[in-house]
C-alpha cells in the first residue's frame, strides 16, 4: 500500500525558509512523478512543482520559480520542497503526490502539512 508522509510544516515569518519532505512507501517509484501541491483556506488545489524519479526532472509553477525547490532521495524514499522568502499568500496546507509518469493524474496523495508565514 503506498504511503505518502509529509513533514516539516510550520509557523515562519514572512521572508523566511522552510523545508518540507515527503517520505513514500510502499511500492518501487522509478516510473513515478512526484509533486507538491498547496491548498489555501477558500481556495483550490493548486500545483506547486513535480519532479521525475528516476531522472529528476523538474517543472515549477510560475509563482514560486525562483523561491522554491524540488529534489528527491533516491536512497531515502523522500521529496523534499525547500521554500525561501517566503510570503504571508504562501501561507496553506502543503500536500506530496505522485502519480505514473507520463499520466496526468496524481494517484497518491499525502494527508498534507500546515505552513503558516505571519507578516
């Protein structure tokens, strides 16, 4: 059963950084992509950034190029989505995903971590 954990969700003032990872388990994800994906309260689901497993490519949403960043551990299983400078609008529920690359639906999603940025 694939199992998607996220961690590292917190209270930062606005210009901080924060870290968050994404700890998968349960099945082989060579052929999976993986994202990040926020939802604020009243609003939707949006799309963050995604990474291939295998070959880490990369693809961000226009409004945090520049401020975040995905990577993967192989070894380790985890996602990790570094955000710096960040602002009270990144302020959400924060949620791992991941789905068959070359798909477009996520499969798998995480049960989400809070961040919170205070101005």
């Amino acid at each position: 059963q694939v199992q998607l954990v996220e961690s590292g969700g917190d209270l930062v003032q606005a210009g901080g950084s924060l870290s968050l990872s994404c700890a998968a388990s349960g099945r082989t994800f060579s052929s999976y992509t993986m994202g990040w994906f926020r939802q604020a309260p009243g609003k939707e689901r949006e799309f963050i950034a995604r990474i291939t497993w295998n070959y880490g490519v990369t693809d961000y949403a226009d409004f945090v190029k520049g401020r975040f960043t995905i990577s993967r551990d192989r070894a380790k299983n985890t996602v990790s989505l570094q955000m710096n400078s960040l602002k009270p609008d990144d302020t959400a529920v924060y949620y791992c995903a991941a789905r068959l690359t070359g798909t477009t639906r996520y499969n798998y999603w995480g049960q989400g971590t809070q961040v919170t940025v205070s101005s």
